[in-house]
C-alpha cells in the first residue's frame, strides 16, 4: 500500500487510533518494488557494435538485473528513454581529472557527456610519491591547491571516492613517476639495483589494483628512460594483466622510429599496448597517416595486440616544455628556470630552439607563433595573457617568439599550457574512421564555474565525446552511433579487461548514458572552452541516477575500478604471466 494512501488515511480516518494506523500501513502490507531503476521505451546500444534493439533496462542496487522489452515488475523510479540511445557509460582512457576532482568530485565537463569512467596515468601517475616528492608538488600548485594525504598510488584513489565523485576512477602507474621515486629528475640510468627497486614498485601497484604502466616519452624526465627500462616496467605490468599505454617519444619528424619502439616494448613484454592520443605534428608530416596506419595495422594483423586513442580535435594542448629540447629542463622546473636566466645557456638554448633536428619535439620549429595560444599560467601578474597567441606576446615584448616563450616560463616559474594548431583535420577523420581507435580527452573533468574560469583550457575537456557523434557520426557520417559507441564503451573496456563494466548487460555494473543521437553536440569553441556539451540527458554510476533531464543530482557514487593484478580478485596478484591473461578481441 503506497505512502500516499497512509497520509490520506490519517486524514479521512482521524478516528481511529494512531497504534491502528500503524498496523495498516506497516512495513508487511507495503509491496516492494522489483527495480529502483527502469529504464523504459530507449535504443538499447549494448557497446558491442551491434544494432540496436528497443526495449527496457532495469536496475536493482548497483547492477543491471533486466534488459529487454516490457520488463516485468514495478520500480521506485521510472525514466522515459523515449526516442533516445541508451548505452553503456562512456570511458575516457586518457583523463587529467586527477587535479580537478579532488577540487570538485562532480566531473562535471566530462560527466555531462557521458562519461562514467576516468582513467589516469599518462606517465605521471598520483603515487607512489615518497615525501621529497610530496613536497615538489605542493610547491609547484597553481590555482588548484590540496593536501596530500596519501602516498601510494591505491592510497589516492580511495581517498578521493572517500571524499566523493560521480565518475568511477581507475589509474596506470606512471613510469617517469617510478623513475622520479627511485632516481630523481635527472637524467641517469638506473643500477641493477634500483631497477629492481622499479620493477617491484610497479608490482606493488598493479597489485594494488593500477591498470598497468603509463609512458610520455616526450617529456623529461620520461624522456630519459631507455627502451630497456621500459621493457622491464612494463613487463611487470604484463605479468600482473595489465597494458602498457604510451605517449611515444617523437610524434612528428621521426614517429615512424618512435612506432618501432612501441612495438619492441610490445613483442619484448608481450604486454598488450595502447598508443596515446595518435597524430602527426606538423604539416610537413601529415602525408605520413596512410604509413602510420598501415605498419600499425600490419603489427596487428601480424599478432601484435596494439591499438590507439585520440581526441576529436585538430589542434594539441601541453606546455611550452614540448617547446624547448630536453636538456635545459633536466632536473625539473626549478633548474630549467635557473639555466634559462644564465646568458651562456640562454644563448645556447636560443641557437637549439631554432635549429632543424635535434631533441625532443622541439613544437615550435613545426608550429608558427600565430598558431599557440596561451591558456594555462601559475601565477596570477601572468593570467593577463591568457588568450593570446606566442606571437602577440612576442610583439607586446619586442622579442622573437623563441625568447619569449623563455621568459614566459621563467616569469611564470611553469610550464605554461598552451593550444598548438599543429594539425589536419583530414587526419583526425582517417584515424577515427579506424575500427581500433577508442577516445580520450586528454583533460580534466572540471565544471564551468569558480577557480577553474581562472584559465582558459582546451574544448576537448568538454566536448571530446560529444564531439564524435555530432561531428563524426552525425556530421560527416565516417561511422554509426553503434560504432561510436563501441568506440567508447566496450572497446576500451576490452583493453583493461573491466570485470563487468563496458557493455549493458544483466549482471553488470550499472553505468548507463541516456542521449539522443539527433542532437547530443559540443559547444566548448578555442575561444570559448568552459561550455557544456548537449544531448546527454541522464547519467547512472553503479545504479545512482548521477545527471537527471541534464541536472546534476548531487550523488557521487563514484567507485575504485582496480585492474587484472589486483589481489582483492579471487585470481588476481602477480602470479601470471602475461601469456595466462584472457585474449583481447
């Protein structure tokens, strides 16, 4: 007997005594409902590709108990799913929502899209930090500012859930964050010694429940790692279950040797490998894509088990590190703002920066002045040239874009984040017209509001999975929503080997996306970044109704998402090797 019916029965029956009342309406009359959820009237696209089918999704605590048509039973609460796509929620495999959502546990720009899962680790990863470590960080904060009450990798994502988010988290252990542990930032080789050091670090972790090793090869101090050492983390990754997933150290002038690396680690480890955010810097590159995806593709055919993510974007974001050769930064921020004010490296730097070949990206001999965009500063005398492109600064300076971009580090005591317009848009849509290619933002997960208007960032933190169906499906029609939802669901969750989560089926964790396929859009522009995208307009995180009509509800029900190696699986732990885990599709 409903609720209702009690509160009109003390109304009409005042008469009757309150002990009498309470017998018919207690607890033994009332009929529980079967579901909390139902989910009824949608598209079911089940993350595997496959057409959709109409029906319902029903679900009880924190797990998918019906699909099908015309579920049986009642529910506590009841969603039209009228004229939409009901799909699995969408995973970003490449995430910096490791800042932001200890900030604000909401996820907010990635949550209004779909996303259910942020998975971190792209070669720094938030632990293990030992206290020299802690300390570095603490300095170098900028607007987002937290303690550190954690050390190991496992000990930071509890203790986020424990704060509260709304998305799941899961994380790869970084493998500049293993060499900074056991080695510093500098540019040296391991002994043996310590190299076992790094390989049962990355044990302990994967066994603390990481997804496996996160590589940025560009970047120093991973820079300095050699193919050997990398071959020893990551196969201790494979050996627990996990994946490797790298930044590759060159993506422009020489990818093609960069890609060979990849698939050394690869066949050495018999790890499986993701590619992050593929593309090619550079005009003077872009006629390398039919290359790059055929050796890709004849890896695969070959046995190999690689695959890639990206963004949907024809534009880079990072700092002006990618900028400047490796070996100004050895040491970390600190001692690469001190060489740079010493006139002799200074000059030395100058002559580097403008030279062909050499180390490292170096983005500025591929990228014009006129096309990097300052969207990211530390301190705040600098925030006044936020918007502004390298080549305006430099005119406002009277200094050559190389100098310039010197003294906006050292004036800023950062890297400084910025846009790099360094590529083409025709690739984007072959990559993404390729069946093993998954989506990351490779952003944060911020809202609209507050702090996080200090700084401009880039679209893609709002608009990356939007984007792939109003642009790529919906648009210029280079795949089905099926297809694309594939991409973002079951794809990547292949790859990481999720128990129970990826696909909409009974059993599973609840973590459903309502959308609609006709008008699910992004809004965030270059110029306008801090927009929310449209379309999505109810999100479900282990069963909790997360974003309602497009609101969010206030829940975060966000949960620890561990890995193959973890020891709280009944066969988890590093007892395996690589060869033991179940095959990949």
């Amino acid at each position: 007997m409903a609720p209702g019916y009690c509160l009109s029965a003390l109304r009409t029956f005042f008469i009757f005594s309150f002990t009498l009342l309470l017998a018919s309406c207690g607890p033994e009359q009332r009929a529980e409902p079967d579901y909390d959820i139902l989910i009824t009237g949608g598209m079911i696209y089940d993350g595997t590709g496959a057409d959709p089918i109409p029906g319902d999704v029903a679900i009880k605590g924190e797990r998918i108990v019906y699909i099908g048509p015309d579920a049986p039973g009642t529910a506590a609460e009841t969603v039209d799913a009228k004229g939409k796509a009901v799909s699995p929620g969408f995973i970003n495999t490449l995430s910096w929502g490791v800042d932001s959502l200890l900030i604000d546990g909401r996820g907010m720009s990635d949550l209004k899209q779909g996303v259910t899962l942020e998975l971190f680790g792209e070669g720094w990863s938030m632990g293990p930090w030992n206290e020299e470590m802690k300390q570095r960080r603490l300095a170098r904060q900028g607007d987002l500012k937290y303690d550190i009450n954690w050390t190991t990798l496992d000990e930071y994502l509890t203790y986020m859930t424990g704060r509260g988010v709304s998305p799941n988290v899961a994380s790869l252990i970084g493998a500049a964050t293993v060499r900074i542990h056991e080695l510093g930032e500098a540019d040296v080789d391991p002994t043996p010694e310590q190299l076992e050091n790094m390989k049962q670090i990355v044990a302990d972790a994967m066994e603390d429940g990481a997804m496996g090793v996160g590589s940025s090869l560009i970047y120093a101090p991973g820079n300095y790692a050699s193919t050997d050492e990398l071959v020893a983390l990551v196969g201790e990754a494979g050996r627990c279950g996990g994946i490797y997933t790298t930044h590759m150290r060159n993506e422009g002038d020489r990818i093609f040797d960069a890609l060979e690396e990849t698939f050394d680690i690869a066949i050495k480890t018999g790890t499986p490998t993701e590619i992050y955010h593929l593309k090619l810097s550079g005009q003077q590159n872009w006629h390398k894509v039919d290359e790059l995806i055929k050796r890709i593709e004849d890896a695969r055919a070959g046995g190999l088990r690689i695959s890639a993510d990206m963004y949907t974007y024809p534009a880079s974001s990072t700092g002006l590190d990618a900028y400047m050769p490796l070996w100004v930064q050895e040491g970390g921020i600190e001692k690469w703002v001190a060489r740079m004010k010493d006139p002799e490296v200074r000059k030395k730097l100058l002559k580097d920066m403008k030279a062909e070949g050499g180390e490292g990206e170096n983005l500025g001999r591929r990228t014009p002045a006129d096309k990097i965009l300052l969207v990211g500063f530390k301190n705040d005398e600098m925030k006044q040239y936020t918007g502004k492109t390298l080549a305006e600064v430099a005119n406002m300076w009277n200094l050559s874009p190389e100098e310039a971009a010197i003294n906006l580090v050292i004036r800023d005591g950062s890297r400084v984040q910025v846009i790099y317009f360094i590529m083409s848009e025709d690739n984007v849509k072959k990559q993404l017209a390729r069946p093993w290619v998954s989506l990351g933002s490779d952003g944060d997960a911020a809202p609209a509001e507050g702090i996080f208007l200090k700084s401009m960032t880039h679209p893609r933190s709002y608009g990356n999975f939007a984007r792939l169906f109003a642009k790529y499906v919906r648009q210029d029609g280079i795949m089905t929503v099926q297809e694309a939802v594939r991409r973002v669901t079951g794809q990547p969750a292949a790859l990481l080997q999720l128990r129970d989560r990826g696909l909409l089926l009974e059993g599973y964790h609840a973590d459903v996306v309502i959308f609609d396929p006709a008008t699910i859009r992004d809004n965030a522009t270059f110029d306008r970044p801090h927009q929310y995208a449209s379309g999505v307009s109810d999100v479900f995180v282990n069963g909790v109704h997360t974003i309602g009509n497009g609101r969010h509800t206030g829940a975060l029900a966000g949960q620890v998402v561990r890995g193959r190696g973890w020891t709280g699986w009944p066969d988890g732990g590093c007892r395996k090797s690589s060869s033991d885990w179940q095959d990949l599709p």
